[in-house]
C-alpha cells in the first residue's frame, strides 16, 4: 500500500484552514471506510491512502476509533503524516479483519519510523 501526495476535496472550500492548520500544528484526518482516508498537514499537503484489502470482513466496530489510535501512536513516535496515515490505515483494516481488539497488540510494533 502507498500513500499519494494529492489534492482533494479536503481542502477546497474552507478559505483559512492552511493558516489555521500551520497556527495549531494540526493534522486533519478524513476516513471513508473501504475507499481508504486523508490527511492534511500543518504545511498543507494532502496526503491520501487507500484501504487494506481483506478477503474477509469480520468486524468493523471500532475501526474508526482504531485508525485515530494507529495515527496518534505513529505521530507521537515522530512519524511523518505520510507514514501515519499508512500505518493508520493498515491498522483499522486490520482490525476489521478480526473480531474484537485482542489481535492487534502485535500490531503496534510492525511500525518502522521512516524520516
């Protein structure tokens, strides 16, 4: 899976959100569920990231909650938006292809911080 530096639907329409992105150091995240999720930066850029193809869904019940946690865990560990919005997203489709959470306590030490 590979994240593209896009331009989307993110930020068009909303005159100020750069400079309050940049003011804040936020990221703003976007997820749509099997069509994958988007992030903007504090400079900016767009980032966008397509979901984990399952042979199987099991459970979808906390996959958003999942995703936050995968994107906060990357982010405090110094990852860059890209890589945390990967690791996101490869995280909450993990977990949709298991029940519950019990499964991915494993998971949280497959992340490799690339700078």
């Amino acid at each position: 899976m590979k994240c593209m530096h896009t331009s989307t639907v993110l930020t068009e329409g909303h005159e100020g959100t750069k400079s309050t992105l940049h003011m804040y150091r936020a990221i703003v995240t976007c997820t749509w569920g099997d069509r994958g999720a988007a992030a903007s930066d504090q400079e900016g850029k767009v980032w966008s990231c397509p979901s984990i193809l399952l042979p199987r869904v099991v459970d979808t019940l906390g996959a958003g909650d999942t995703f936050n946690a995968g994107m906060i865990h990357s982010l405090y560990r110094g990852c860059p938006t890209e890589q945390a919005l990967k690791f996101a997203c490869e995280l909450a489709g993990a977990k949709c292809g298991m029940e519950s959470f019990e499964g991915l306590k494993e998971f949280g030490g497959h992340l490799h911080v690339n700078h």
